[in-house]
C-alpha cells in the first residue's frame, strides 16, 4: 500500500507540471513549487536563445526559441523538465493548444498530438 501511495503521489506530481515564464526565467511548476529549468535560463542569460514563446500556457509543453540566432524551433519539454528536439516537428508552426494540451499544427490541420516525455502522439 505505502509503494501505490507513493507512486500515485509521484504521478500526480508530474501529471500537474506546467512550464511558466517568470521574470524572463522559465520554470517547471508543480503542486510542490517552482523548479528552475537551469539550462535554459543559463542560455537566456548569456544571450544564446532569442524569440523564446511559450505555447498554450504551459499546458502543452512545448516552447520555441532561436539559438545563436538562427531559425526558430519547436521543442518539447517533459514533466522533469529536459528539452527535446522534437523532429520532424521542430520546423512546424502552432496553429492551436486545446484545452488539455493536445496541439495542432499549421501543417497537419485536423490532427492532434500530446507531448509526452517520449515525444509526439497522434490522437
């Protein structure tokens, strides 16, 4: 019983965590507090990522940005907070966050996809 307590209470943490842009610093936010995403703030001060977004308020995940100012690109971040680069996606465009989460791109209307800590689904 203590082992399923635990694990739903470590599910639970990581099923709630939504990523927020705070004093130009990006954050994981769970029911436990703040955790600074040290990398990328790292790189937003010295100036390595420019156009930062953050997509459906932090529900979806996802975050574009431009590093050493070259193009933008999509990436995904997971409920730890490590970023991924989410090809063939990285080059799309976010035309819509539902509610849930769930992301449409410009490229595949009709279609919906969920960031999980593995990357893309299909719905």
């Amino acid at each position: 019983m203590k082992f399923l307590t635990m694990f739903l209470f470590l599910f639970s943490q990581a099923s709630f965590a939504k990523v927020i842009i705070k004093n130009d610093q990006l954050y994981l936010e769970t029911t436990a507090g703040r955790t600074p995403m040290s990398t990328l703030n790292t790189m937003i001060d010295k100036k390595e990522i420019s156009k930062l977004k953050l997509h459906g308020d932090g529900r979806a995940h996802v975050i574009s940005f431009a590093k050493n100012k070259g193009d933008e690109k999509l990436y995904s971040i997971d409920h730890r907070g490590f970023v991924y680069d989410i090809k063939p996606f990285s080059n799309y465009s976010v035309s819509k966050v539902y509610e849930n989460g769930d992301i449409e791109f410009k490229q595949e209307p009709g279609k919906r996809y969920k960031v999980t800590s593995e990357g893309y689904y299909v719905y």
